[in-house]
C-alpha cells in the first residue's frame, strides 16, 4: 500500500509504504508552507510512523510550530524524515529542533558522526535526514546504505520486538485451612487434654504442616484517582499549554489553557478526594490498612528505628544490642518513674488497701463460675480478624477456622488456669514494636512502644 503527498508537480511531496500484512490506517496528512508530513497508525503494534519532508528555505520556527504538535498527539511512534537540519553543524536552529524533539519526549537514533552521515559531495557531508522515536523499552538497528537512487543515502531502520518486563513474584507462605480443619478434627477424638502448654504446642505443630507457599506478582503502584478520562484532558492541557508556550501573545489561547488547566485541577481533585474517602470507608475496621492509608497521606518514612543508640556515653549498633536495650528500657522505665514520684505520696494507701467490708470478706476465685465452650466460641466469634499475630505466629483467622475443634480443650485448659491461679508464660510475651515519635533517633524515650499479644491471651482475657 502506497501512501503519497504531494503538491507539486516536480519534486517535495513523502511517501509511506506499508505491506498488506500489516494492518493500518492514514491518520493524518499536512501540506502546509511547502512543508509535508504524513502520518499512518500500525494497529497491530499500537504505532504510528511519520515521514516529514521540510526543505531548506521554509520557515523554521512554523516548521517546528506544526510538528511539536503532531509529536505530542502521539504516545507510540517513530518519524522519518528530511527536516535539512544538518545535525553535524550545530546551529540555533538545530537546537531549536533538538529541542522541540526532547520536550515532545522523542530522541533521535542516529549516530551524529560524519561517518554516519546521509549526503555526501566532494566537498561536504551534513546528517539531514534523521529517524527519531519516543519508545523507551525498545532496541534499534539502524544502518547508512549507498545508493545511486538518490543524492540522499539509505537509511535502514529496525526495531526489535519488544519483549516486555515480566512483573516480580515472590513467594509468601500461607495457610491450607481445609488441611487444618481436617487434621484438628481427627486430634479432637478422645483428647481430655488441660495443660495449655502441651494445646498451644500441638496447635503450633498442626498449623506448621498445614503451611504452603504460594507466588503473587507485584504489580506497580499505580494512583487510584487516575483514570482514562483524566489522563485525556491532562493531554489536551498539555497540548494548549504548547500553543500558548508557542503564542504567548495570543491571549484566546492563554484564556482556553488556563481554563483547561484549571478544569483538569478541579477534576483531580474531585476524584483523589471521592477515591481516599472510599479507601478510608474499607478501612474503617481495619487499623492495619488504615495506618498504611493515612502514612501513605502523611509520607511518613520513618518505620525503621535508627541504627544507633546512646546509652549513657556509649553508642548500640549492633543490631541484637538494640532490640535488647529497647527491652530493658521500656521494661523498666515504669519502675523509674515511680521512684521519680515524691516519697510522701508513696505512703497514701487510698486506693491499694484492701476491701474490709464484711459483705465482701469470703469472694474469692472459688466463688465464681468457670468458662464454658458456648462462652468461648462466642468471644472467638467477636475477635477482630484482621489484627495481627503475637510471637506464635497464630492468627485470628487460624483460630476462627478451627473453633468448633478446640473449643472443647481450650476452655478445659482456662478453667484449669483459672482453678490453680496460674496464667500461661508464653501468653505474657508480647511482641513489642518501637515507634518514633520525635527528637533525636538515638534517644530511646523518643520511641513508643507498640505491643501486640497472641490472640488466645485476649480469649483468656475476655473471659477474666
């Protein structure tokens, strides 16, 4: 398929071969002051080729007026042409044309180098005809031929075929909960079981066998505001902010930009605040997600501690030595800071004496009633499911899939505790996370403590 512009009888005019394999469609054509430019789209490629031909005596500043424009029409192409700017004798011109390529977003494929050149005399070589693109991922091969069609040399031009980037996967573990639920089934015959050290641990055991690795693609963060009609009218900005750039004069063009411009702020801000106040609605039982919402807002990048701290006139590094002076500063900073209360209040027994009233002298643990298995399927059920796991490793989720099976032996094991007056030692261990606050990184009272249990001490808890 031929496609031609010409408006002369001799000489000027382009044209653009295409073969029939490829299936395409003219999109544009322009004769305008003795210069051509002719555009066809490849559907197949999602590309669009330009041929431009602007000979040596036209008007520079329209040439580049008209071009720009079409460049910045165009998201994927690749233009051919004879534009008689001679890239191995810098001029302002040249510039002018260099830059008009850069801020469209397109750079130019040749070689600049005489050896490359693309007409040649006895006395002279000038780099006039000139390929540029605006594809990023792509490889070009691009090859200078002689030839005696022309004065001009041949220019060969290919494109690799792009292979795009596979998006990363990693692999995370995750949960089998019918295999869970099977094999806490088969464990819940004949077990009479009430030490609540030897449940946690079989329940431990159990979840570890059930545990699979599972592959997810990390796609690229994305805005969730943007969208098609969005990206449309940021472009139609951008085009009349390049003919009022073009005609700072004209002041028809500088109305209809800045009310473009100021319709396009309008709309992003409208869908940026109709898209936050959603995600904020799906995460209003979720304080996780909606922490890495409203950090998402803030930009706060301050979620690692600092890689040092002052421990009197010495400095912790190492990492173990960090965790382990956290440890024993908010461990111990409540005891500091009641021996920091005066001496004459610690004598004021108001509040911490005993009831001696007689109607109260015989309450004791005996006197109340113990748990049931109803009672502990019905706090269970009312744990929040998307709080995070303690040092265990246990999740809500784990335990609400499998409350039916160890309902039964969980509320022997409470009852047991309750009995003896004991509390488990694995569920007083809390998983402890130091948030900043201010000040200096080094100084550990200017981190907060966030402390996160396993989820069966908040049964026992509810229960006490």
């Amino acid at each position: 398929m031929v496609f031609v512009l010409s408006n002369f009888a001799v000489g000027g005019g382009v044209s653009i071969f295409a073969h029939n394999n490829l299936k395409h469609n003219f999109t544009e054509e322009l004769s305008q002051d003795d210069n051509h430019y002719l555009w066809i789209h490849l559907e197949k490629l999602s590309l669009d080729i330009g041929a431009i031909y602007k000979p040596g005596r036209t008007n520079v500043k329209n040439f580049l007026d008209t071009f720009s424009l079409q460049l910045d029409r165009r998201k994927r192409a690749v233009v051919f042409g004879d534009f008689n700017f001679d890239l191995l004798d810098p001029s302002s011109s040249v510039e002018d044309y260099k830059d008009t390529l850069t801020e469209s977003g397109f750079k130019i494929i040749n070689k600049i180098d005489p050896l490359q050149c693309t007409r040649e005399t006895t006395q002279n070589k000038s780099l006039i005809d000139h390929i540029s693109t605006n594809l990023k991922e792509n490889r070009f091969h691009l090859a200078i031929i002689e030839s005696s069609m022309s004065d001009h040399k041949q220019i060969y031009f290919e494109i690799d075929k792009y292979q795009p980037q596979s998006k990363p996967k990693i692999g995370y573990e995750a949960i089998d909960y019918i295999r869970l639920y099977k094999l806490m089934e088969n464990n819940k015959v004949d077990n009479i079981n009430e030490n609540y050290t030897e449940f946690e641990c079989k329940l431990s055991q159990t979840i570890k066998q059930c545990k699979v690795i599972k592959v997810k693609i990390l796609n690229p963060p994305r805005q969730g505001w943007i969208n098609r009609n969005i990206l449309d009218k940021i472009n139609q900005k951008n085009i009349l902010w390049q003919k009022h750039k073009n005609n700072p004069k004209d002041e028809g063009i500088e109305k209809d930009f800045i009310r473009e411009r100021n319709t396009v702020a309008k709309d992003i801000q409208l869908m940026k605040s109709n898209y936050y106040l959603k995600r904020f609605f799906e995460c209003k039982n979720k304080p996780k997600k909606m922490w890495d919402l409203l950090n998402s807002l803030a930009n706060n990048k301050t979620k690692e501690i600092a890689s040092k701290l002052k421990k009197g006139d010495l400095e912790v590094k190492d990492g173990n030595n960090i965790c382990e002076y956290f440890n024993d500063f908010f461990s111990t900073v409540g005891l500091k800071l009641a021996e920091a209360i005066p001496t004459k209040y610690h004598s004021n027994k108001t509040y911490t004496s005993s009831t001696t009233d007689a109607n109260y002298a015989n309450y004791g643990l005996s006197n109340l009633n113990l748990t049931t298995s109803k009672e502990i399927i019905t706090i269970i059920n009312k744990l929040d499911s998307n709080t995070s796991s303690g040092i265990d490793n246990i999740n809500t989720r784990v335990i609400k899939s499998v409350k039916g099976c160890i309902s039964d032996e969980l509320t022997r094991c409470i009852n047991t505790c309750f009995r003896t007056g004991t509390f488990p030692t694995t569920l007083k261990i809390a998983k402890v996370t130091p948030i900043y606050k201010s000040g200096p990184k080094s100084d550990p009272s200017n981190y907060r403590p966030i402390s996160v249990l396993p989820v069966l001490s908040k049964i026992f808890e509810k229960f006490l």
